[in-house]
C-alpha cells in the first residue's frame, strides 16, 4: 500500500482536513472485484455471512474500531466505506471491538481553565469500569452527564449535546458496548452514512471460528510457532508474542476468555476442555483474520491496523496457506479550530535557558557594566592559568562579585524565573490545540462534510 492519496482541502471553520489513502481510492473497486470474482461464495465464506446475518448477494466493505466515540481519523474509514460500496453495490459492514477493554463512556474535551488557558476535561456519561473488563460486559448507562466546564469552543455544545443523546436512546441496551456502538452509529447516520453493526463478540457462534479453534488444538505446537514467527517479522507493530513452551507443553492462543464481573482472561490451549466457546472472544488479529477470510471482500484499516495486520496475512498464509481479502488504509487528520498564544517547545526552552544564564551573565539583563567586570574576570582567570599559576584565587573572586550582582538584582532574576516557569505550564495548550483526536462529533458539520467529499473524491 504505497501508492496512495494525500489531499488535503479548506473547511468553513478554517481547519484543514489532511487525508491519507493508500491505495488510491479509485483502485479499490478493483481489488473488491477480484477478491469477489475469485472465490464466488464458497461454502465456507456463506455460511459464515449467514450465521451472523450478513449478505450473500453482494460484496462486502468492511472496518470498525473500539466502541468508544472516536475521532475523525476513524471516522474517515467510514467514509471511504461508504465511497467505495457505493461504486461497486456492495454492503457495507461496521465492526465494534466489545472485547476490548475500554471506557466506552469517556468523552474528552478541550476547556478553559479559571485562568483562561486552554486544557482539558473528561465528559463522563457513565461509571468508568473496572481494569481489564471487556466493553461488553460492562452495564449500559443513563447517560446524565453534570457539564459544568467552560468549552474552549461554544460551537462544540451543539456536538455535546447529540453526543449525551445518542447515549440516552440506547440506555436499555443490553450492554456498554451495544449502547456505544449504537450510538456511534446514530451519529454516523446524521451524516448520511449507512452500515450494518457487527459485535466482536458475535464471531464463536460461527462455525468457522469453532473450526479455527479446533485447528489450534490439534496442533499447537505448528500454531503457536506460525504466529510467534509473524510477529517476530514486524517488531515495531507492537504486537506481543504468543505464551509458549514446548517444555511444559504449554501454548497461549489468540483468544480471550469474556465473563461478567470479570476481567477478561488469556486462553492456553489446556484451558480449551473447560471454558465454553461462548466465554471465547477472538484478539486482535484473529478478529480481523475471520473477517478477512469469509466476511469482506475488503477490510479498512488505520494506520495502526493496517500495521499488524501485515502480521496476520503472514501468519494465515503460513498456518493456513491461504491468502485473505485484501486491506486498504485510510486515516486523517482534521482539527478543532482552537486558538492558543502557548510558546513553542523552542520557546520554552530559551526562556529556561534565559534565566539560568542570567544568573551568570549580567549582559542578559541589560548590565553592560557588570558584564564587562565579569568578563575581565574571565579573562583573568585564563591569563593567570595559561601562566601556569592557580587561579583559585581569582575565581573565587569573581563567584563573591557575581553573588553581589544576584542580590543586588534579585527581583528581576526572579522575575526571569517565574516567566520561564509560566511558559513552561502553557505549552501544553499548543499540543491541545494541535490535537487530532477529539471525538468527531465535536466537529461541525460543514468540516465533516469537507473531509467526506475530499474522501470521496479520490476515488474517481
């Protein structure tokens, strides 16, 4: 995926969307074509549509993300969904990662302090849960936030508000995760996007996902080793290796063991004759390995996806020896239009420089007669040495003649002190300004419909 799109185009609040599409959005219809082509429906690939309810008829665009309300970089996956269905009749699939242990009641927001600097603040719309739960064991919530912030920007109100009633219309959802999701895709409606949700967690009730596990078990050693030896092929994904010992015969499969008011737990092959399928949730890159192999004719990934899933075509093709349905990359960055006077981090830097300088050299503060005594000091110092003699004496000195010049300017040394010390705390507004992952609906309408169009248009 190396000869893709980079666009970027003015928005009506002045942000600029910055796109990243590899490959090219207009060979997409391509790569959906052959993969359609080429397997025709196996039996294998229609079973498993049927068991969670997706379509037979027609191709299959599909990509998703964590149920938690996320930003316009996973928003533009969506949109390139949308753009790509559109042009060759295909459905398009949204699938949520309620394994995941994540807060799906989590909103951040950028806000104005009692002194009028720019940070940030956590919009709950519900009680954060427990280390390592998965989202889908997680009760749903009312939805009541208390919003008693200054925003950073009276237009995010609006986005605010859709956000908290979003989350009040699926409150009878079964879980968290289902009440984020759906949710998420109430919003997306609201800009015109249409998709069919599909749970993580849904993938063992089919028979392929049962096969899979079956496989595992029959030869762990050969499956473990495959997949170790994947990701040892990208280190810089992230990806952690598979538990594993010939020794104790012991082997950690790529699955979660889900139950409620439990953290999820790792799976060993061992554990396979007492946990049920229906406890197991697939991991990361088993997920999108089932999508990849019968559910999609294409998977839609971010930057980050897309660089571990290189991992999982290696390892199905090795463990397997059968090649999945191709994967695209989409990603952007559009920010909020957040104003800040915070310093650079050159800035900082010299300010804090500055003062501890000036305290050596009165030239900082304007005290040119200090500086030339200083200096002839100096200069002393590096006659008296080059004479061979010790130039202790002189040193010191200079130390009791620069003590004198502290004191006698002690305010505005402090004064140096207490400015770097106040630029340093600003200069976290410029990263919040430069932040990229507000969560999409914080974001006017027209600049989304901006970064769809730009989307879109790459692929014609």
């Amino acid at each position: 995926m190396n000869d893709g799109a980079r666009c970027s185009a003015p928005t009506l609040t002045g942000a600029v969307p910055e796109i990243d599409i590899r490959p090219a959005g207009r060979s997409w219809t391509g790569l959906i074509g052959a993969r359609w082509a080429s397997h025709g429906l196996r039996a294998q690939t229609r079973r498993f549509r049927e068991q969670l309810g997706l379509p037979t008829d027609q191709p299959i665009i599909a990509t998703g993300h964590q149920p938690t309300m996320w930003h316009p970089g996973i928003l533009s996956k969506y949109f390139a969904a949308d753009s790509a269905a559109r042009r060759v009749g295909g459905h398009v699939v949204w699938l949520v990662a309620d394994q995941d242990a994540v807060d799906p009641f989590l909103v951040r927001l950028p806000v104005l302090d009692a002194s009028g600097s720019l940070t940030t603040s956590p919009l709950s719309l519900g009680q954060a849960p427990l280390a390592g739960h998965a989202a889908s064991m997680l009760p749903a919530s009312d939805a009541d936030p208390k919003i008693n912030r200054t925003l950073a920007l009276d237009s995010m109100s609006g986005g605010i508000e859709r956000i908290v009633n979003a989350y009040k219309a699926h409150r009878d959802a079964p879980n968290a995760a289902v009440q984020a999701g759906e949710a998420t895709a109430d919003l997306l409606g609201e800009l015109g996007l249409t998709g069919q949700i599909l749970f993580a967690t849904r993938l063992n009730t089919t028979e392929l996902f049962a096969s899979l596990v079956e496989q595992m078990r029959e030869d762990p050693d050969r499956f473990v080793l495959t997949y170790n030896a994947a990701v040892a092929s990208r280190p810089h994904a992230g990806v952690s290796m598979l538990d594993y010992s010939e020794v104790n015969h012991r082997h950690e499969l790529p699955l979660w063991r889900i139950r409620p008011d439990e953290p999820r737990q790792r799976v060993f092959e061992e554990d396979l004759d007492s946990v049920p399928i229906s406890e197991l949730a697939p991991r990361a890159l088993l997920m999108t390995a089932l999508l990849r192999l019968a559910g999609c004719e294409l998977f839609i990934h971010g930057a980050g996806g897309a660089e571990y899933d290189w991992i999982t075509e290696e390892w199905i093709r090795n463990w397997l020896g059968v090649d999945l349905a191709p994967m695209t990359l989409t990603t952007a960055t559009l920010r909020l239009p957040l104003e800040s006077s915070a310093p650079t981090s050159q800035g900082v830097d010299h300010a804090v420089w500055a003062a501890q300088r000036a305290r050596h050299d009165p030239a900082l503060l304007g005290d040119q007669e200090s500086a030339e005594i200083k200096q002839a000091y100096v200069d002393r110092i590096r006659s008296t040495r080059d004479a061979g003699e010790n130039p202790s004496a002189v040193f010191q000195e200079m130390q009791r003649f620069l003590r004198a010049y502290r004191k006698q300017n002690e305010t505005r040394l402090h004064g140096l002190d207490a400015d770097a010390a106040e630029l340093a705390r600003r200069a976290g507004e410029r990263a919040i300004a430069q932040d990229r992952t507000w969560a999409f609906a914080l974001h006017d309408r027209a600049s989304l419909g901006v970064l769809r169009d730009t989307i879109d248009r790459t692929f014609d």
